[in-house]
C-alpha cells in the first residue's frame, strides 16, 4: 500500500533537549526534533516493544514532516552528575526553551504505507490515550500531543517553487530566494536506526535545513507534499511508482 492519508498532530511541552549525535562532554541540542525522536513519540502512542519499531518506521515504510509553530532558543546549564567510580563531574546541558511563548511547540506531519497503523494513530490522539507517554529528548522533559486533522489525499508536487512551511532535506533544494528575512540552518541529523547487540546506533545521517524561528523557506524544490493551503516537505523523499 502506497502513502495516502497524512495524520497531522501538534506536540508541546515546556522545554526539550535532542542531543546531538556527535555531541559528547558538552550536551548540545538540536532546536527541533530530529526523526528519530518522532519516530520513538509514534511508536510509544502506539505502545510498541523498546527497539521493536525501526522497521516499521523506518524512511521506508513512514514519512514524517515537521514545523516550528513556537520560536525556541537554546539556553546552556550546568549539570552536577555521578561518575560512575564515585564522585560528581559537571556537564553543560543545553536546554530548549519557548521564545515568547508558553510552550515549545511543533507541528508534525505523518503518513504510513500501513493505512491500518495510521488509523490507530489517529485513534489514540483523538482520544488523547498517548501509549507510555510523550518526552522531549529527556524523560523529565514531558510533552503532550493533541490531534489537528487528517488528509485523506497526499498531494506531491515535483520541481516545486513557492515557499515551503516545514523541515526539508538539503538534497531537496535546488535554490534558495534570499529576498526576504530568514535565518536558515543546515544540521547533520540521524534518520533511521539500526538494533545492534548494545540497542541502537543510527542507520543512516543526512543534512536538513529549516528556518530557526518557523519562518517559510522560499526557492525552487525538487519535491513538495501539498497539504491543504501549505506545501510542506518530509524529512526523506517520497518515491512515486
């Protein structure tokens, strides 16, 4: 079954951190949810076994898109931890933190080639039942999900110019128009997980680029995913038969 219908879902929470891959002394974040991170939000609405769904939601068989409804910034604090041969060591964690706003908060656009995984989702944010619960980067950083609207249609637009409204994949863009205001970011970020005998490590990096404060990125796009009066992109390219 090919992608159809798009789930699409706001999740919020009052601070994030989503480690960087390379990061190690210092606990730096990304400003946004990486897929991975959303991959583990649907698997635990959807209660899935710890390590059980990279498979199922892996680039292949789920699409995930994102955007940054509340700007956000990065605020750094110092973290006493345990070593583990006795003592404390301080670490720098970086902290995400709502700029102007209540909440951090972004909004997520999924689709599955499975329509039945997609109509459990939808189930269960509609009844606000979230599964073993959402986090944001941390477990003492709780985040919530509340349903938006269901596309029955998905809608690809190929060699798109216009704006697009989310997170794009840097191999998408062929120009970018520079005419107005942006503050664009280009990341190196995981997008699929492998299970190995110590749990995890990440399948495959890529670069994406997204504007910091939400703002629409406006050029020339290989591909883009009409919803409704948006065009948005996936974090990995839909492959048409």
């Amino acid at each position: 079954m090919e992608f159809n219908k798009i789930i699409c879902f706001d999740i919020k929470g009052k601070t994030g951190h989503f480690k960087k891959y390379y990061s190690n002394k210092s606990s730096l974040s990304y400003l946004l949810p990486t897929r991975t991170v959303l991959m583990g939000m649907v698997a635990s609405i959807l209660e899935y076994p710890r390590d059980s769904y990279y498979d199922d939601l892996s680039s292949d068989n789920a699409k995930f898109g994102l955007q940054i409804i509340n700007s956000v910034y990065r605020h750094l604090e110092c973290m006493n931890y345990l070593r583990k041969e006795g003592g404390h060591t301080q670490v720098r964690l970086q902290l995400l933190l709502p700029k102007g706003a209540k909440n951090l908060k972004y909004r997520v656009y999924f689709t599955h080639r499975n329509e039945e995984l997609i109509n459990r989702l939808e189930s269960k944010l509609k009844a606000g039942k979230l599964g073993y619960g959402l986090f944001f980067g941390q477990r003492q950083f709780r985040a919530v999900a509340e349903y938006i609207e269901t596309i029955d249609q998905l809608d690809i637009i190929n060699n798109f110019t216009g704006a697009l409204s989310s997170i794009t994949y840097k191999d998408n863009i062929k120009s970018i128009n520079l005419s107005t205001e942006v503050d664009l970011i280009v990341e190196n970020m995981p997008v699929d997980f492998d299970e190995v005998d110590s749990g995890r490590e990440p399948a495959e990096m890529a670069s994406f680029c997204y504007e910091e404060n939400g703002r629409n990125i406006k050029g020339d796009f290989i591909q883009g995913i009409k919803f409704k009066d948006k065009i948005i992109s996936f974090y990995t390219p839909v492959q048409e038969v």
